[in-house]
C-alpha cells in the first residue's frame, strides 16, 4: 500500500524551472533516499508533502487524499501524521530542551502535564539525551541539536518522518548515531523519506533510492538492484560519474 504519492508534479520559482513531472511513491514501512545534485529541488519536495509548498501543477497524495486541495486548517491533522525533520534541528533557541519537546505535546494534545513529563523523560532516554532537559540548543553540540530535534519531531508519533540531510556537518561518530536512530525509527514501523548527500547512511537505511536529475526522478531501485548492476544511473551519480 501506498502511503506518499507524488504525481506529476510540476514547480517553478520564477523563471527558475525545478521540478517538470517528478513520480513517485512510498510504500507503507518504506525508507526511500532522495538524492540529487545541489539545487535540484529535493527539500522543495519534502515541503510539499506537508503542505509548505504548493506545486504549479500535479498532486501530492498522503493516504489517497490530494493535500494540494486543502486549507491551512485542514492540513493540521496532516501535519500531526507527519514529522519533518529539519537539517539544523530547528529548535527554539530560547527554550530549553524540555520545552522544546513539551511544545507539540501542549499544542496538539491535552495530556496533562505529569504524561507530558513522562513522555518527554522517555523520548531523551531513547536518544541518549538524558540530563539535558534544562539545557538551552546554544549549549549542545550539533550532533545533539539534531537528536534533540529528531526526538522532538516524533513525540506524537508520527505516521511518516521526512529527514531533511540529518547527517550534515556531523562527524563520524555523530553520523552514525544518527543513522542508528533512523534504523530504529524504521524498525517500529515508520515510514520515511531521507533527503541526503551522504550514500553511505542512504545505503544502509533506505529500502530504495530514488534521484532527481533535470527536473524529474530519472531513476530508482531497491538498494540491491542499485549495487548490482555496474552501470546502474545511481551508482554512476555516487561515484561521481555524473552530476
């Protein structure tokens, strides 16, 4: 079953053509990598599917239904379903870590504040970032920034996680951390779409990878079909064959 569908879609800033008929579709449980050179408009897609950025033409389907169609206020309960994570972690500088996770719960919850506590205490332990609840973003590292911001955005246990280059900037060591959050993340049944430059993680997380290439997706395979066949398009972009 498909839970994302992406058809046809069309995007211009200006004179400045980005997408001309991208397809594709993510199955329920699925990680797909998107990748592609710079500019090529693959976070422009991954802001579509929550509604951030509208297409000139096509649709963008979450569960059958169109959200190209809906208002701001019919698109909150999508947005509830869906978690993006943004590349530098986009906390609020001037709340603490707590507040930061406590702020979608308070939103769009009405637990009350000892379940909020709990959930919160829960979600830092997950992610190894016991001890920081008081702790302001300034004073984390970048690795724990994005843990902080990962584990803020599935706190209401999203349907689909969008991960907008959650490895960027991180050391090896970092990368890794996160790369085995996005494993554990898929491991409870979460369906994903990774936006990345960095194959290594896309190889050992996604089920299929997909590249944008001249507006459209111009190839796609399970990670297997990819790095059995030599002279596979996406192989040929990983190895810096083309661009």
């Amino acid at each position: 079953m498909n839970l994302i569908e992406v058809k046809n879609f069309y995007k211009s800033f200006g004179k400045k053509i980005v997408h001309q008929g991208v397809d594709f579709a993510v199955k329920k449980g699925e990680c797909l990598g998107l990748i592609g050179g710079s500019g090529t408009g693959k976070s422009v897609l991954l802001r579509s599917l929550i509604g951030l950025e509208h297409p000139d033409q096509g649709q963008v389907l979450f569960e059958g239904q169109d959200i190209t169609k809906l208002s701001e206020n019919q698109l909150i309960d999508i947005r509830k379903k869906i978690a993006y994570v943004f590349q530098g972690g986009a906390l609020f500088d001037s709340m603490t870590v707590y507040e930061n996770l406590a702020y979608p719960l308070r939103a769009h919850t009405k637990l009350p504040e000892s379940e909020i506590q709990e959930k919160i205490t829960f979600q830092l332990s997950e992610f190894g970032l016991q001890g920081t609840e008081s702790v302001y973003p300034a004073n984390l590292s970048g690795g724990m920034q994005k843990r902080v911001g990962l584990a803020r955005s599935i706190i209401l246990h999203p349907d689909i996680i969008l991960y907008d280059e959650p490895t960027a900037g991180l050391d090896p060591f970092n990368t890794k951390r996160i790369q085995e959050m996005i494993l554990q993340m898929k491991s409870k049944g979460h369906t994903s779409i990774l936006v990345t430059h960095d194959m290594p993680v896309a190889f050992a997380v996604c089920d299929r990878i997909a590249m944008l290439m001249n507006g459209r997706i111009e190839a796609i395979g399970s990670v297997d079909e990819i790095e059995e066949k030599s002279n596979h398009l996406i192989l040929q972009f990983v190895q810096g064959e083309i661009r």
